[in-house]
C-alpha cells in the first residue's frame, strides 16, 4: 500500500480518515442505551354470562333449518322483473288522446252503474203505507175494516183474542195490475244472471224452473187473498211460475226453500191462516200473519216470506217464531232476494249463513 501511494497528502488524509472511524465507533460503544418499557399486563378476560344463551346453544340441525331458502322472488326472472327500470320515453299525442277517452268511457260507465243502483234502491224501498189491496175482508166479526171502532165493538162481543183481520177472504171482483216496467226490467236482468249460472253449472235445477204465470191467475190470486203482491214479486211469477217436478231434483228455490208458484201461494196462505187466525201481537211479532205472502217452502213446515206491507223478506217456522232477517242478513225486497243469489252464485259467496253448492248437477243450500 505504502509503495502504491507515494504522495504523502494522500497517505495524512487515510490516516486522518481512519482515526475519525475509530473514534467514532469507540464513543458509540460508549452511549447508554434507552431503556424500552415493558408492555402493560393484559386484563383478565370476563366470564360470559349467562354461560350460555337463553334458549339453548343452536345445534347444527338448528342452524340447518333457519338457513336462507331461495325464495320465489329470488328467481332471476323475477329478480329482473323487480328491477327498477329506466322511465320510457313520453307518450306520443294520440296515445294520450286515446288513454284520456277511455278513461272518460270508463268514468261515464262507473256514474250509469251507480245512477242505476240508485234508482233501484229508490224503486225498490218505497214502503207501502197505503191501503194493501182493494178489497173488503170479509169476517164474521167486521164487515167493513176501515171502521176500526165497530170493528173492536163487534170483535170484543165474540171473541177473547182478537182475530187476524188479513186473513179474512177477500171479495173484491179480480183486476190486473201490470208492475212498473222499472221493476220487470231490473227483476228480468237478475233472473238472466241466475238462469245463465244455472244452465252453465246446475243444469238439473235449471229444468226445474217453471214456466210464466199468467197476470189473471195472480190477480186472482190477489183478490181471494186480500192481499195486493208487490209488483217485484208479481215481475218475478210472469218470469218463472215457481218450479216444476223433476224426477229425483230439489226445485230450485232461495235460501234452502223451493220457489212456489201463484196457486201453491194462496193454497199454502189459506192453510197458515187456518192453523192460526188469531192477532196475538203486531204483523210481524208473531210466528204467522194475514199479510205475509208465503213464497218458499223447505218441505218441513217453515216457509219464506214477504211482507205485502214493507215488500222485505221473512221467515216463518213451525216452532212459532218469524224473522226478517233470514239467514242472519236482512234483504229489503225480493229483488234484492234475486240480486244477492245472483251475486252468491256468480261469486262462490254466501247469503248469511246460507252458501249455495252444487252437487251432481243440483244446486243445493248448505248452512256454515
């Protein structure tokens, strides 16, 4: 090394250089080193309480049971479908011509079917607080029901209960009335809707229907009972004249009665009127009354009736009661008996208690 550098600047400069090293390593030796403090000790972990959960640690079945199904709406069509999506383009002008027409038809449409409803019910809902018919009952205690005070003179001699003066025979000469054309129109719509059901899903009690009486027999009719038929009933007799016999077929009927034509009306009327003729309480207190028209019969004594006077329908029974809510649902006129058996049939629903079935053909009354 000695031989290789002659220059002896540059051997004082190594030397220099070597020194410095050395003294700085030996003062580096010589520094105290920091002292690193020990970490802190850990905290005692805490028991879990309670030492288990409450119900129970979940086994895998357990786990097994709650896991996530893929569900109907997780079917990527689905999924897709329920994606919501970018807004269309604006409709053209002719399309919104056409949207705004239908939809002024179909309005005009809603107002008609409400206007309609409201003119039934305004049609049907009159109370009849008039005379009944135009006839003089005839009774071995009054010869002129109008004059109520000779009347109780005379029925107070003969007898302890007072008679049932609607059920005296009427004597009045016989006098067609046609119905208001308003209601044979509304009473034909529903009998429409009940033989188009019938034929498409009880054709054995659709041959069951009878044919149109005749308006003279229900006047006469009229005038033997006294009473004056409401023209919704009287609409639905020129339709179907109660029912006909079918071989091993329940007549058609409502509410678990079969229909009754004019004469098994007035014959079942005279009978009623027969077994009791006394007024014990007011027309519609007791199980029987004069001015009730027997239109169904269930074959065991009981029969559905209308009230000549109010036009709603009731149910009489042999155990001596009378309602006029048959069924558990009141039902105004006979029209609206039409209407909601047009409704139960077309809808599967039910009238009260009462639910129409078919079976084998036959349309059949089952109670819930």
């Amino acid at each position: 090394m000695r031989r290789l550098i002659t220059s002896r600047g540059v051997w004082l400069a190594l030397s220099a250089a070597v020194a410095a090293v050395v003294i700085v390593a030996v003062v580096r030796s010589r520094r105290p080193k920091a002292v690193v403090p020990d970490p802190p000790p850990a905290p005692p972990p805490v028991a879990q309480w309670p030492p288990v959960p409450i119900l129970g640690t979940p086994t895998a079945e357990d786990l097994r049971r709650y896991v996530h199904r893929p569900s109907f709406f997780d079917r990527p069509a689905v999924a897709k479908f329920l994606e919501p999506r970018e807004p269309g383009p604006p409709l053209d002008a002719p399309t919104r011509r056409n949207l705004t027409r239908w939809g002024v038809a179909g309005l005009a449409l809603a107002v008609l079917a409400a206007g309609t409803y409201l003119m039934e019910s305004a049609v049907f809902s009159k109370e009849d607080t008039g005379v009944v018919a135009e006839t003089v009952v005839m009774s071995p205690y009054a010869q002129v029901p109008e004059d109520a005070a000779r009347y109780t003179e005379v029925r107070e001699a003969y007898v302890e209960e007072p008679a049932d003066a609607d059920c005296g025979p009427g004597s009045a000469t016989p006098r067609v009335r046609r119905p208001d054309p308003k209601v044979t129109r509304a009473v034909n719509r529903q009998w429409r809707r009940i033989e188009t059901w019938l034929k498409a899903n009880a054709p054995r009690s659709y041959r069951t229907l009878g044919k149109p009486a005749k308006a003279r027999t229900i006047a006469v009719a009229e005038a033997q009972m006294g009473l004056r038929f409401p023209d919704d009933l009287k609409a639905s007799l020129l339709r179907h004249n109660g029912v006909v016999p079918v071989r091993d077929t329940w007549g058609f009927g409502f509410l678990g009665n079969g229909n009754m034509g004019v004469r098994e009306i007035r014959d079942t009327w005279r009978m009623l009127c027969e077994i009791d003729s006394v007024d014990r309480a007011g027309p519609r207190d007791d199980w029987w009354d004069g001015r009730m028209i027997p239109v169904g019969a269930n074959g065991s004594g009981d029969h559905l009736v209308v009230d000549s006077a109010r036009r709603d329908i009731g149910y009489t029974d042999h155990e001596g009661t009378m309602s006029f809510e048959p069924g558990g649902t009141r039902i105004r006129s006979y029209h609206a008996l039409l209407r909601t058996t047009a409704d139960a049939l077309e809808s599967g629903g039910s009238i009260g208690w009462w639910k129409p079935e078919v079976v084998d053909g036959e349309l059949e009354w089952k109670v819930l």
